[in-house]
C-alpha cells in the first residue's frame, strides 16, 4: 500500500526499498500512526521477494525529532502500561531480517536517536544532531536508547549524554562509533547510503540474513556463547546453494549467480 500520510516509500535502486519519515511540520516527530505506517512498510519490505536492502531516511532538516511530545504529554501511568506504550517500536529490531541502513541528517533525538540507534549500519551527515534530550522533559529515553548508546560509546559518554541532554554533532557519532561513516552533504549522505544498500543486495540474501543475525547476537551474549553461535549458523551455511555458487564462482574466476532461495 501506498497511502500513507508520514511516511513516503519507494524502490529506487534493483534490490532497494526506502523509507522516507515524511511529517515534514512536526521535524518527523514519532506519532504513533506514523510508528504503525513504518512497522507496516518495513513488514512489505520484509515479505517482498524483490527487496534485500532497505534504507531508512528522513529530510535533510530532520530525521526524527522524538517521540512525539503533544501526544505523551497526557499519557497515564497505566494507559502508557496497559497499552505498551512504545513497545511496537521494536518490531523494527524482531520483525526485520533484512539490513535496514539508516541515514541520518538534522536532528535525531529522543526517539529520533534511538530509532536511529535501532538500524544495522547508521549513517549521517557532519552537521547531524543526535541526543537523548529526554531528562530536559522529566522522563528518560524509552526505545532502548539507554541500552544502546550505551552499547555504542561507553557508559562514561552514555551516561554524560543521558544526565545532561547534551547534542552531539554527526562528526562526533562517527569519531565514537556510533555512525559507520559521516558525509557531507544530505545528497552525498543518501547516494552513498543507497550504493551500500546495493551492495548488499547484490549477495546472497541467506547469507546476508544470517550474517546480520550473528553480528546482532554479539549485542546479546557473552563472547564464547556468541562464538559458538557464529559457528553453529556458518556450518549451516554448508547447507545453501549459495554458499557452492559463492565459491564454485571464485575458483572459476566468474561472478555469482545467486539463487533465488
Ligand atoms: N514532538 C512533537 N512536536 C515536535 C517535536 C516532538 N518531539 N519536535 C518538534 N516538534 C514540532 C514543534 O512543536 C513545532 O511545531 P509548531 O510549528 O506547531 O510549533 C515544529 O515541530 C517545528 O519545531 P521547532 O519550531 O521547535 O523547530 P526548531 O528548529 O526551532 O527546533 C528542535 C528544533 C531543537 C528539534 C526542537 O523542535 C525540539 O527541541 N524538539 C523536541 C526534541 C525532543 O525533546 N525530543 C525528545 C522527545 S522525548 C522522546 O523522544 C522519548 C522517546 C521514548 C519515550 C518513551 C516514553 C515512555
């Protein structure tokens, strides 16, 4: 379906899906219709058999500018909790096989910066704004933002950003490891998110699959457990047809023709 209101969809490269946020007077702020149009994209994208990539964008003055502030502001204490309030935001990270690459330009904060957090590979541009401004609003971040940034620069960093609210810059995201790469521009942002995104949907998308499936397993267990699991997915990786086209091709100095599986 392409009626949405937030959100815009597309394929625009072979192998390609996009998501663009698209609630252009609110800085993309997360309603939760617009959560609910995002789950459903990503819930096509994951069933389509002609999309292996999918890239995650908002406008070159937003990505996300939280939770939406209007909306929690009279939440109670037990519709927030009988409602699960916030709880659908994770189907991103349980639901999606495929690689979601996110590209970040102009404020990611709050929930902006955890949906952000949430992607497999984070790009952004120098001038990106990211933070966890939540303690400036009397609550603290709800989408795994305490968890992850934590994962992802430290808990001295982590907790100077959480306690303060403090922005840090996209230069900054990438120098902590937080973003794989930084760009200059939003243009140069989006082509080279999408030239990775093509990448990756030129291989095989078993391999692809659990290839994230291990990395993300890092995030969970301890360093021998993740080890073995590791090992346990490549010995079943013996399995694929793609693993013999993969290497048939290398031996044969040709390129790989995947299968379709
Ligand atoms: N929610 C709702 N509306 C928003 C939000 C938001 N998060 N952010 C911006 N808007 C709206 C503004 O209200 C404004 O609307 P209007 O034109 O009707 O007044 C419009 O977007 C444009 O915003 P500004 O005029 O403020 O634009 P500026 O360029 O001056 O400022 C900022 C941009 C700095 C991004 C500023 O808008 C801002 O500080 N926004 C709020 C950022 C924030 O605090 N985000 C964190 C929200 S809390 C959160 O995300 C928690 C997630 C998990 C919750 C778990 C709860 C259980």
């Amino acid at each position: 379906s392409t009626n949405y209101e937030y959100i815009l969809v597309s394929e625009p490269r072979p192998g390609v899906g996009q998501i663009t946020l698209n609630r252009p007077k609110a800085l993309n702020a997360l309603c939760t219709p617009l959560i609910t149009e995002l789950n459903s994209a990503l819930r096509d994208f994951q069933t389509s058999s002609t999309i292996s990539a999918i890239l995650l964008t908002g406008s070159e003055r937003a990505f996300a500018a939280g939770a939406d502030i209007k909306e929690m502001a009279p939440l109670t204490f037990s519709e927030a909790y009988q409602n699960s309030f916030i709880e659908s935001w994770s189907d991103l990270t349980t639901q999606l096989k495929k690689p979601l690459i996110a590209a970040v330009s102009g404020h990611a904060l709050g929930g902006g910066c955890e949906l952000a957090l949430m992607a497999d590979i984070l790009y952004c541009t120098a001038t990106a704004n990211f933070g966890q401004p939540e303690i400036k609003l009397g609550t603290i971040p709800g989408a795994g933002g305490s968890q992850r940034l934590t994962r992802a620069v430290g808990k001295a960093k982590a907790m100077e950003l959480i306690l303060t609210g403090k922005s840090f810059s996209g230069e900054e995201a990438e120098k902590w490891g937080v973003a794989a790469r930084v760009f200059k521009s939003h243009e140069e942002l989006i082509e080279g998110a999408l030239k990775t995104a093509e990448t990756i949907a030129g291989y095989s998308k078993v391999a692809v699959q659990a290839a994230k499936e291990v990395v993300n397993k890092s995030q969970d267990l301890g360093l021998r457990d993740g080890v073995e699991y590791e090992r346990r997915v490549f010995h079943a990786l013996f399995g694929s047809q793609d693993q013999k086209i993969g290497m048939k091709a290398f031996a044969e100095k040709k390129k790989a023709d995947w299968s379709h599986s």
